[in-house]
C-alpha cells in the first residue's frame, strides 16, 4: 500500500510566486503526536525526579532518626554514668572521714602492717590522658571519647573505693582502745620484777581495778585462745586483721569462746588476778607479726564505760 502524501501550495500575491511543499502524512501525525505528548513527557520527567528526591529525603530522614536514637541512647549512657560517679564520690566522701584519734593510731601502726593494708592502682587513665589528641569535629567521636572518659573515672574510682575499704579495715583492726577503764600502773618497757627486783622487760601495760571489772576488744577481731596459760593466767588472745594480736591476761572469768568474731568495745572477759600476778589487774600486750608494740603508742580511744 502506497504511503499517502500531501502537496500543500502557498503563494505569494504580491508577486505570484506559488511555493509547494509536499508532506507525508504519517511523517506529519508524528510530528503532531510528538508535539501533544512533550508536555507529558516534562510532567513523567518532573514526578520521577521528585519522586527520586522525596526517596532520597526518606533515606535521609531515617539515618538522621537513626543518628537521633544512637545520641538519644549515648546521652542517657552517659548520664547513668555521670550519676553513678556522683554516688561513688559522695559515698567515698562518708566513708573517708575516720575519727581523727583513730587516724593518728593508724599512723603509728609499723610501716609492715601499713604495707598490707595498701592497695590501688598507679595505672593513669589512657582515656584521660589522649582527651585532647582523639577530639574531633564529630559529635559521635565526641561522645566516643566523654564516654571512655566516664568509663576511665569509674574504673579508677573503684580501685579508691578499694583503697577506702582498706582503710576502714584497717581502722578497725587497729587496736586503738582501753582495754579496761582503771589506773595505769605498768608500763611497757624495762622495769623490776615485782617478784625478783631483778631488771626485766614488762611486755605490755598493767591496768589496775576492781576483780570482775569488764574487759573490752580493742578492735574487731577473732577469738585465737581462751584458757588459762601459765603466767598469763587466764588469758584471752585475739587475732586481727594485717597480722595484728591483742593478748588480755591474769582475768577472773571468760564471756567469750574460742573462734567468735568480736567488735571494738565487746566485753571479752573479767579482770582477776590468776597467774603470776601481785594484785588484781589486766595485763594487756599488742603484737604485730608476733612482735611486741608499745600499747600506748595506739591506745587513743577510751572505753566509752564506767
């Protein structure tokens, strides 16, 4: 079938010239279409480009929501954190503060026994030290780095919150109270043998009262021995913390038992006069790794009884 073809004539009346053109009409359909479906066209190309730029808007959102959550839960990490260091510094600070009596015994214990009962960690806080050289411009490495921060604090807090509770042990081994409330008559040191008159070593402090005055723990500790000894008479042995002893002799009677766990200021037992003894008193040592202390130089609380 022959394509059908148009002759389309313009003249000119001006001079009579006749222009013809000849189209083709399919050619001329298209053209036509072609023209009527441009602005359809332009409308496709402006929704899929919106639609290109609403897709990545929506991406955008859900990370920065993603972002948003991430800080959210960083923030709330960190403010645990932060409450968590202001419980262990307020605790530390209450359990810090002893009685300054009970201090300036502590400090006159022997440097051994003071050994022991350190502790902590000279390590320095790597997450403190590099604060400056890892900040960035980023707010997720800002929150990076206060986090290490925290976590660095609080791991060094504990080893003070160790350090404290050392302490506080060993305050309360440390022999720092009256066993008995009398009249010191014997003192630690050389001395005459009230029996002999020969020069000996008194090895503890005689306190003289009344038969069946009480008798008190000078510190928390552990029955060691309770029964009579020799000379001692009957005596009590108590064993503390840091390799620390306390020995209570010539007494009239027990109020305790072998293996009980006692505290500072307990009654222990009564005083006598059993054993190698020339009146009615305690007779009260203090040891340190099976030596001889001076009582006196810890004795700097005062029974707290009539």
């Amino acid at each position: 079938m022959r394509k059908r073809r148009y002759t389309v004539l313009v003249a000119d009346r001006s001079n009579g010239v006749v222009r013809r053109f000849t189209i083709s009409l399919r050619a001329t359909l298209s053209i036509v279409a072609s023209i009527l479906m441009l602005p359809v066209l332009i409308g496709l190309g402006a929704k899929w480009s919106a639609a290109t730029e609403i897709g990545q808007l929506q991406t955008t959102n859900s990370t920065l929501q993603i972002e948003n959550g991430n800080f959210r839960a960083t923030t709330g990490e960190l403010t645990t954190q932060i409450q968590s260091l202001e419980g262990v510094l307020d605790e530390l600070g209450a359990r810090a503060a002893l009685d300054p009596d009970q201090s300036r015994a502590m400090q006159k214990l022997p440097a051994i026994v003071k050994s022991r009962a350190a502790g902590g960690n000279a390590q320095t806080n790597a997450a403190i030290a590099n604060v400056v050289s890892s900040l960035t411009a980023t707010p997720e490495d800002t929150f990076g780095v206060l986090k290490n921060v925290l976590q660095g604090l609080e791991s060094r807090l504990r080893y003070v919150r160790r350090d404290v509770e050392q302490r506080e042990k060993l305050a309360a081994a440390t022999p720092s109270m009256w066993p008995a409330h009398g009249w010191l008559t014997g003192t630690f040191g050389g001395r005459s043998d009230p029996f002999t008159g020969e020069l000996g070593f008194h090895q503890g402090i005689d306190i003289s009262l009344e038969k069946g005055s009480p008798v008190f723990a000078t510190a928390d500790g552990t029955v060691k021995a309770v029964g009579y000894s020799g000379d001692y008479g009957n005596l009590i042995v108590l064993g503390h913390d840091f390799d620390l002893s306390t020995r209570y002799a010539h007494l009239s009677a027990f109020n305790i038992k072998a293996g009980q766990s006692v505290k500072r200021g307990d009654i222990i037992g009564y005083v006598g006069s059993t054993g190698r003894s020339t009146g009615t008193h305690l007779h009260y040592e203090i040891l340190s790794n099976g030596k001889l202390l001076n009582p006196l130089q810890l004795l700097t609380q005062s029974t707290g009884h009539n």
